[in-house]
C-alpha cells in the first residue's frame, strides 16, 4: 500500500531521468522498515558503520513499476554491491538529515554495500578530517552532505587526487564550481532538490486560503520570516521565492521580521516568541524554512494564544511526521515535502554510476511536493 503510492506520488514528480542505466528488478529487504527519526534523539557516535546482509531478500511483487534508476520505490540500491561507500552527514542532530541518512544507509545496505557514516557536527574542519580519513582507507565512493557547501572546492579536489568520485547532497555547491566539474573532467556530482520550487510552493499554499494572507484585510500580507543557516542556499531560496510567489501572485507584502534560526526548533520558537511579543495581532503569517522550526513557531503561537488558521497562517518545509500531523489538524497551513527517499536514491545511483565507471550530469534533481490539508494524510503514510 506505502509502496504503490510511493510510486504513484514519485513517479510523477522525480526529475532524475538524467541518469543512466535502468531496469532491474527491486528487492525487499529484512530491514526495509524506516524509523522517522525526528522524534528520536540522534545518535551521540560519530561513526556508524553497516553491511548489507540481504542478499536473500525477497522479490517484490511491484517491482515492474519500479526502474533502477534512482527509484524512489526501490527498496534496495542495485550496482551497489561489495562496494565501500563513506558517507559524510553534515550534523546528526539535524531532523531532516536524520530521516535523509537513515533511508541512505537502509537502501545502500540492502543493495549490498559496506556503508560507513560519520558526523560532521556541524563542524567543517572535523569533517574535512573524515573525508581524509575516508581517503586513505581507500573508499570506492563518497557522498557528501557538506558543513559548508563553499568547502566543496577543496573538498572536490581532494577526492579528485586520490581519484574518488564524489557525490554531494542537500547542500548545493554554487554554479561556478559544478561547471569546474565539467571542465576538469572530475568525477562530482550533486544530488538535491531545487529550493526555489519549495519556497514557491510555500508562497502558493498561502495565496490559496481565503484572504492570500491577508487577514486583516489592510491589503498587505505582513509575515516574519524563520531562515535557516543563510550560508545554506536553501535558507535563501526559500526566504526569496516564498515571498516572490506573494508579489508574482499579486499581494503586496510587509516583512515584519527576518531571523536565522538555523533550521533549528528551539531557535524557531524563540524568534517567534519575540516577533509575537513585539509585533503583537500585526503578524498574519509565519514562513519558516523547515518545519523543525516550524513546530518551534507553532509552540509559539499557542503560547501567544493566536490559532492558526483563523488568526494567523504557519509554513514550513520538509514533511516531519509532526508536521504533518499538524497540518491534518489545521495547526499549520502547510508544508513541502522535501523527497529524502527519492533523494537518497538518487544518491545511492549516483554512487553506483560512477563506481561502475560512468560520467554523470552535474546536478540530478527531485521535485518537492506541495503539501496541505487535502493530501497530508497520503503523505503522512508515504513516510511512515
Ligand atoms: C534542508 C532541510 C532542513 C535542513 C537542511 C540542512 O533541505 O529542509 O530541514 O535539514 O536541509 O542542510
């Protein structure tokens, strides 16, 4: 049933036909059950490391709607087997990244690759001693969730000379540096989705309730705007397009405030504290770059005793379990679904690909999916 409308839901939106090689036949696993982990503390160690053990497994019976091509179906990675794969996650205590590496190590693992994953604390510097670690024990593949995405240079050129591919995700390396890539022959590519479209989404969610945002009806929609890390081109995009989806959408809008929360909850939730102690009845909407924020803003909110939906209108982005609860029970407007399985297995081919030899297109994108009351519950039980 989670299966079909996996396929269903992804098929439609996933954009990485970019990538060569198809069809096989996907396979169950013995571990194919993912945890949504934002509720679950994230792991202390820095190193994790698993093998795939399920060369048994099972075949699945839907596997003739299913491409190996970076498949957001498939339960197993295919071309991945007996590889040694490090993978390098920019923070464990970040939500999303936690749903995002435990599909990543699940759907490697089952594919048949020997997996080690490490955290990066958030720390550039520690993890650029991983990634060297991973370099001299000799790693056929490394994928990448940079600290800080203007360390994919030096990054880059490291895995370059000891002649590892490397596949970046969720942090985007700007244009200069992925068209380097192409000139200088290297073997690099990024995985992600285009956060231009999920802060459009955001924008677009908020036009479709009955005021567009303006509820006080003054003819200006005034919001406090939740940014992620700003470094993070997603923090940028999001805060950007949102609010360019409003003006494009015809509203005039009003910025009442704007602070980094640095995807954080307890960080979101002190910012809209304040903004709703300072500003008072004049905010309308809160945009938050992620919904870990989000839930913060929302603690806020009732704290304030302001009721979303009829007061004031809450956005957020990525589809936690908890959001999307809230949004089947109207306590926040919307979210978008940011594809950690789609994403994930984009990754995972990517990582096959070039371990089988292949050049890859510099960027392999997966759409978003705008998420509010009418289609939640579907997508509540996709990530369940
Ligand atoms: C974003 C996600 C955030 C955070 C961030 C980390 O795509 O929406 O919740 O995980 O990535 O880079």
């Amino acid at each position: 049933m989670k299966k079909r409308l996996l396929s269903v839901l992804l098929s439609t939106t996933m954009i990485a036909a970019v990538l060569a090689g198809c069809g096989s036949t996907a396979s169950s696993s013995s571990q194919d059950t993912t945890t949504p982990a934002e509720e679950t503390p994230a792991d202390d160690g820095a190193t994790d490391t698993t093998t795939g053990d399920d060369a048994n497994a099972e075949t699945d019976t839907n596997a003739g709607t299913d491409t190996a091509a970076a498949d957001g179906t498939a339960d197993a990675a295919t071309g991945v087997e007996g590889l040694d794969i490090g993978v390098c996650i920019y923070n464990f205590a970040d939500n999303f990244m936690t749903l995002y590496r435990t599909e990543l190590e699940r759907y490697l693992t089952a594919g048949g690759a020997s997996v080690t994953i490490t955290d990066g604390k958030n720390d550039q510097a520690e993890q650029t001693n991983q990634i060297q670690n991973f370099i001299t024990e000799g790693v056929d593949v490394l994928i990448v969730n940079l600290v800080q995405s203007s360390a994919a240079e030096q990054i880059t050129d490291q895995c370059a000379a000891a002649n590892i591919p490397v596949v970046f995700i969720n942090r985007e390396p700007d244009d200069a540096e992925k068209e380097r890539w192409t000139t200088e022959g290297i073997k690099a590519t990024y995985v992600g989705a285009d956060a231009r479209q999920s802060g459009t989404f955001q924008g677009e969610i908020l036009l479709a309730t009955p005021n567009k945002g303006d509820i006080n009806g003054d003819g200006k929609v005034s919001y406090v705007m939740v940014q992620g890390d700003p470094e993070n081109v997603d923090a940028q995009y999001r805060t950007e397009f949102s609010i360019k989806a409003l003006t494009d959408g015809g509203m005039t809008v009003e910025e009442l405030d704007k602070q980094r929360g640095d995807w954080d909850q307890a960080r979101g939730q002190e910012i809209v504290a304040n903004a709703l102690t300072n500003q008072g009845d004049a905010v309308e909407v809160v945009f938050c770059n992620n919904d870990a924020m989000a839930l913060g803003a929302l603690q806020a909110i009732e704290t304030a005793g302001r009721v979303v939906g009829e007061d004031i209108y809450l956005l957020g982005v990525d589809a936690l379990t908890e959001a999307l609860q809230n949004v089947i029970d109207g306590k926040m407007t919307g979210t978008v679904f940011n594809d950690h399985f789609g994403q994930s297995h984009a990754a995972a081919q990517a990582a096959a690909d070039f371990a089988a030899g292949k050049d890859l297109e510099t960027l392999i994108g997966v759409d978003y999916i705008k998420v509010t009351q009418e289609n939640a519950q579907e997508i509540l039980d996709l990530v369940q």
